[in-house]
C-alpha cells in the first residue's frame, strides 16, 4: 500500500525567511502533485513534477521531485502572509490497465503541511 | 474558480439516511474523482469514472455508490450514515484518465454533517 508522508506537519515562519517542505513516499511513482488548500476552501494545483530531476517554480514558490529517493520538496523562498495555508503533495500510480495503455489519477495525499506565515 | 461545480455546499442530515452529492465537471473533461476529506482520515480517493465507466476504486464503503451520467456528470450516493460519515466530500475533473497526468480541478465540496 502506497504511504505518503509530508513533513513538517505545522510550519511557523517568519516573513521573509525560506524553509522546505518534504514529502516522501513509498512505491516507485514519476508523477508527483502539489497542492494548496485555504481554510474552508478547496484544492489548488500548484506543481506538476512528471519526471526524476523535475524542477517547477512559480513565485516564491519551487517544486522538485528526486524520483529514486522517492522524495519531492516544496522550498519556500522569502515568506509572505499570503503563503499561509495547507500544502498537500500527492502521489499518483497506475490505477487501471487495458488494451490501450494504463490508467492513472488515483492520488494517494500526504497528510497536509499547514504554514503559517507571520510577521 | 475551477470550473467544476459541486451541489449542495453543504448537508446536515440524521443517521441511517440517505443522501446524493452531485458533481458537473469542468466543460470538456471525460474523467470525475471523488475525495472524502476529514480530520482523522485526511484526503482519501474514492472512486474514478472515465466517460461513464468505473475506473478505480479506493477505501470506498459498501454503502456508497457513485455513478458518472452521459451528460458526464456525476453523482455520489451515501447511505444508512454514520456519525462518521460527516466529512468534506470534493469532486475533481480532468480532461482525460490521467493516462498523460493531466491536473486534477477540485470543486468546491460539500460539507456533509450526520447528527
């Protein structure tokens, strides 16, 4: 059974300081997800790293995935207030085979990383 | 906003009932995920449909059911509740079966509580 774990689960910053967020898992997969969720809100995507070695970057926020060490990090540079929210990665694998190809898009989350970003 | 729409927002009902969670994709996607998202559990898949089928399954409980209609909407149908059935349930899209990992769009969920 596919186990994703995120680390650290609470994460207090300090405007203007970098930290990184780890997510690691535990069965071979290529295909790592990243997301964002505030309070009482939905999902939204934020990386889509397909590849070992991949690279992804949008604002003050870095995406990366090492695919042998099975091992993805979210590297917060120069935190701003509006960076406060709860960060999933999610790990998607196979989930169904047939005459054309395989099937993906069961992701498998880690438990959420909630940043709070403070002055 | 992502484009896919979820029905109601919110759901309070007593234990035993019955209830259905509706979900339209984003216009063009084939594919539709349901979520369940709690304290205790956390984000969890349940079921994938591709174009009306089944296409996997999760830790989906014997008494919820989904289906995906030719219009490509999709319902899921929670029975006999359980006081720990409350949860936030979200429905996601994607164009295709995530053959070419494409992103999945999250609605904005329904928020069931059973007292």
């Amino acid at each position: 059974e596919l186990k994703v774990e995120q680390n650290p689960l609470f994460l207090s910053m300090q405007e203007g300081k970098n930290y990184t967020i780890y997510c690691n898992y535990s069965t071979t997969s290529d295909r790592l997800y990243w997301y964002r969720q505030d309070p009482g809100k939905s999902l939204e995507s934020l990386f889509v790293l397909l590849s070992n070695g991949a690279v992804k970057q949008e604002g003050r926020l870095m995406a990366s995935l090492d695919t042998k060490a099975r091992l993805s990090t979210l590297h917060i540079t120069a935190a701003v207030h509006d960076l406060s929210a709860t960060y999933f990665c999610a790990v998607d694998i196979p989930s169904y085979t047939y005459a054309g190809g395989t099937s993906y898009g069961k992701l498998t989350f880690g438990q959420g990383t909630i940043l709070t970003v403070h002055p | 906003d992502s484009g896919v729409t979820q029905t109601p927002k919110h759901l309070i009902t007593a234990t035993g009932q019955r209830v259905t969670l509706r979900c339209s994709p984003r216009s063009g996607d084939l594919s539709v995920y349901w979520y369940q998202q709690s304290l205790d559990q956390g984000l969890q898949f349940l079921i994938q449909y591709y174009n009306g089928e089944e296409r996997a399954k999760g830790n989906i409980l014997e008494r919820f059911s989904a289906q995906q209609f030719p219009d490509l909407h999709s319902e899921l149908n929670l029975s006999s509740l359980e006081l720990g059935d409350s949860a936030l349930y979200f429905c996601a899209s994607s164009e295709l079966a995530g053959r070419y990992t494409d992103t999945q769009y999250f609605g904005p969920g329904t928020r069931l509580t059973v007292l």
